[in-house]
C-alpha cells in the first residue's frame, strides 16, 4: 500500500486528481506570501508529491 494510491477509486476522475495537486500548491503559495516558509515548503512537497504520484505516474490499467 502506497501513500498516496492512483489506483484507489476516489482518484478515477481527472478532476479529483487535479484538484488533489493543485490545492496543496496554491496552499503553498498562501503560506509563502503570508511569511509561513515552513508550511509553505511543506505544502508545496505535498503538491509536488501527489502530482507525481496522480498525474505523472498516474493509475494503472488493470
């Protein structure tokens, strides 16, 4: 079991993926311009994370 699962059902749609990267990442901005940097890399390490793991390698065809 992955920590993040593309396989999982809840991921099947390209707008939940989308949005499962894109939020993270705008977070990240919020906190870097609000003078959080710590949250804010932690944000965007999330973003980046379920980008790759959703978009990127994405689900398998099983």
């Amino acid at each position: 079991m992955r920590f993040l699962d593309p396989d999982h059902p809840f991921f099947a749609r390209p707008v939940i993926r989308w949005l499962t990267t894109l939020l993270p990442l705008g977070w990240a901005g919020v906190e870097f311009i609000g003078g959080s940097p710590g949250w804010g890399i932690l944000f965007a390490a999330a973003g980046a994370y379920a980008g790759y793991m959703l978009l990127i390698v994405g689900p398998s065809d099983r």
